[in-house]
C-alpha cells in the first residue's frame, strides 16, 4: 500500500460502511482521521445493517430498464410488489423518479451504468477479505459464490440482457441444471429448476458487527470517534478550514461526505445539487431456520437476498420511495416472509422473525456520487451506493483515499461525477 504523500487531518462524515472503510483506509496511508457520526456504528440505524449481505460482482445492474415506465401505474396500484411508491410522497419524488425512468430508457444507458459499477464491484470480495482481515474479522467474509435461481431456462432468457452485460463486463458465472442446483441447495422449492453460480461472488455473515470492527479498526491505528452530526463548513476563498459540527466545529485539512442519505443537504452546501432519495430496503432474519443454504441466493422471481448469516436465515430486498422519516410499513416484511416460505418449503419459525428497515441513500441512475465538490476541492462527495454500498465500500475507500494524497485514482470518476446532475 502507497503511503500518504503528504499527512492530512481528514474529518469523515459518517460511520456507516462506507465511511467506516474510508476511515480505515485513511489511518492505514498514515492520516490523521476524525470520523463525525451521530449513532452507533454498524447501529440499526445504519442502511447497511439488514442488507442482503451480498458481496457480488454480478451487481453491476441498475434498477431502471427499458420499458420500465409502463410498470409504474401497477407499481402505485400494487401494495405487494417488489417496488412500491407511497402517494403522498409522490410529487416529492417526480424529480427523482422522471431520472430514474430516464436513465434506463435505453439498453445503451443501462450498458454505460454497468460498466461504470463493474469498476467498483469486480474483486470487492477479494477487497473485503484484506479489509476484513486488517481489522482481524476476517471471519465475517465468505467467499463460496452466490446463486440466482430461476423457475427455469425460460424465465434466464426474460433476464438475457442483464446477463449478457454481467458477462461482457468479466462476472465469471456458469449454469446450473436442475440436478446440480438440487445438489448445492436441497431445501429449495422444486418450482426452481435452473440456476447460474456467481463463482467470484462473497457475502458478510453480519454487516452491522463489520461495520463496527472497521470504525474500532480506525480507532486503534489513531482516529478519532466524535459522536456528532456535521451541518456544514468553513470555507474561505475555495478552501476549507472546518467541519461545523453539532459539537463545535472541527479544523482540518480535508473533508469526506459520506453519510448517506443525509448526504444531500452537505452536498448542496459545497456547490452540488445531487439527486438523491431515501430508497426504503425491508429485511427480516429467522434465527435456526431448519434449512441449509450453501450460499446466499437471489430467487429471481422475488429479487429478494436470501442468506445466511451469523444470526440466522436474512431475506432482505423491497423497494419503497417514501421520505426517509415515514414510518415503516411492516407490511413489507410479511411479503419478505411469505417468500421465504414458498422458496424453502421446509423453514421452521419456531420464534417470531426479527424486522428492519432502513434507508438506502439512492441516486436516479444507480451509480454513486464519488469526487471533489465543486465549491470547494478539499470536499469530498462519497455517497449515494444504493443496492451496492457494502460490496463498493472498499473501492471507494482507495479511490477517496487517491483523491485526498493528490494521486490517480484507479478508476475514471466522470459517471461518477456531482456535475452530471446539473
């Protein structure tokens, strides 16, 4: 690993995963790191904390898709969807949802978004290992694949295009014929009959307690914890002097946005307008579920993460567009739940399921906002992961961490740019 050029005091805002891997990133090349979070590390609070766990490279596609604009009536008529919208919230979001209809309307603009996340998702397992095992977790990483379930070869062929991308962008896979997919997972419904194996595919057996150890990790090689919220900065003729933070403001050299969806508003401070919302992700995890699952897997026809975890079976997924303080809609985790048991016919509940909700920070066209802000270059934007926050954080991190110490960072940063946004 390069060393700092130059030893900077960073402040990062925010602890959730990809603040957390920023921070340690940073402490490793020998900065000085004041890490700004009002809650609990790896808290519930935090998006990543009852995610889908996966750490795949095969998520490269984005939530929008050609035609996906006749879907959207059924989407606000339809309670049990995958994808649901709240009316009330509704012309709040057109903005937002008119740029997300946009971005995938046509299979060109869904290539060019799958290839910009290829860059960030293709060795993210092998990353977390060596981010996982700097902070000495590294049992919380698996590294044994992950498989998408199919009803059968014609329902792949519905999903061609998705993979023909993943393909052409280097996601090794390979098909799985019913008897070997019986094999690998016994206990999946017999209404599953074709499957494709992600062989570089990963996943994290508990997000929140990673999360954490990477936050404590930072502690211990010398950053520093202030449990506080960041409101703005100090900026004068175009460079920064502090983080104003809820608990006096912070002098420092260079500052990191990465705070999720409160991102926006600290954005807007620095020059940089970014469409941003609050993508509501539902989970629930059903502790000792009589059932074995090999690897995580992704039954197609619910789009929901099953895995397993240290706490026990995680079926995570849903989309609701609601604002981010709108009280959760249980409902949702029913829906969760009744997937489960159609896909594992043979789960046990023998103790009510444990249920989260959390608020993924999303942008329109599903790539991140990552670079310098364009009212101050000491002001670093590193939010807006959406689906792909846990499996990214490590890329990001070195990518923030080649920003700060002035060198090239390992990726072209343009799709990625505040800018795009207007």
């Amino acid at each position: 690993m390069q060393p700092a050029v130059e030893r900077k005091h960073v402040v990062v805002i925010g602890a959730g995963i990809i603040g957390a891997s920023i921070a340690l990133r940073l402490v490793q090349e020998g900065h000085r790191v004041t890490i700004l979070e009002p809650g609990e590390p790896g808290g519930t609070q935090a998006a990543s904390y009852g995610n889908g766990a996966f750490l795949s490279p095969a998520s490269i596609i984005p939530m929008s898709a050609p035609g996906l604009w006749r879907k959207v009536p059924g989407y606000l008529l339809d309670p049990t969807g995958a994808l649901t919208i709240r009316w009330r919230y509704l012309p709040r979001l057109m903005p937002w949802l008119w740029r997300f209809l946009a971005s995938g309307w046509t299979e060109t603009r869904v290539e060019r978004t799958a290839a910009a996340l290829s860059g960030l998702l293709q060795d993210a397992p092998a990353r977390h290992v060596a981010q996982a095992e700097a902070v000495g977790r590294a049992d919380l990483i698996r590294r044994d694949g992950l498989i998408y379930a199919f009803a059968d070869r014609d329902a792949f062929r519905e999903d061609a295009f998705s993979w023909r991308l993943r393909d052409k962008f280097g996601v090794i896979s390979r098909e799985l014929e019913e008897p070997e997919l019986r094999e690998r997972l016994p206990d999946l419904s017999t209404g599953y009959r074709f499957g494709i194996l992600v062989e570089g595919g990963g996943h994290c057996l508990d997000p929140g307690r990673y999360t954490a150890a990477l936050v404590a990790g930072a502690v211990r090689g010398g950053a520093e914890l202030v449990r506080a919220d960041a409101s703005g900065f100090d900026i004068s003729s175009g460079k920064l002097r502090a983080v104003h933070g809820t608990s006096g403001d912070i002098l420092c050299d260079a500052a990191v946005i990465a705070a999720g969806v409160r991102s926006k508003r600290l954005a807007l401070t620095v020059g940089d307008n970014v469409s941003l919302e609050s993508e509501r992700g539902y989970s629930i995890e059903i502790s000792d579920p009589g059932i074995a699952l090999s690897v995580p897997v992704m039954p197609q026809d619910g789009r929901m993460a099953n895995t397993m975890t240290a706490n026990g079976l995680r079926a995570a997924g849903q989309v609701e567009l609601a604002s981010e303080d709108a009280p959760p809609n249980w409902h949702r985790t029913d829906i969760l739940l009744e997937h489960l048991r159609r896909t594992w016919p043979g789960l046990a509940l023998k103790k009510t399921p444990r249920r989260w909700q959390g608020n993924r920070p999303s942008t329109p066209d599903g790539r991140p906002v990552i670079g310098a802000a364009r009212g101050c270059a000491q002001v670093f934007h590193a939010f807006g992961h959406g689906h792909i926050g846990l499996a990214s954080a490590p890329m990001t991190a070195e990518i923030v961490a080649a920003l700060i110490a002035g060198r090239e960072p390992p990726l072209d940063l343009a799709p990625f740019s505040p800018a795009r946004f207007g």
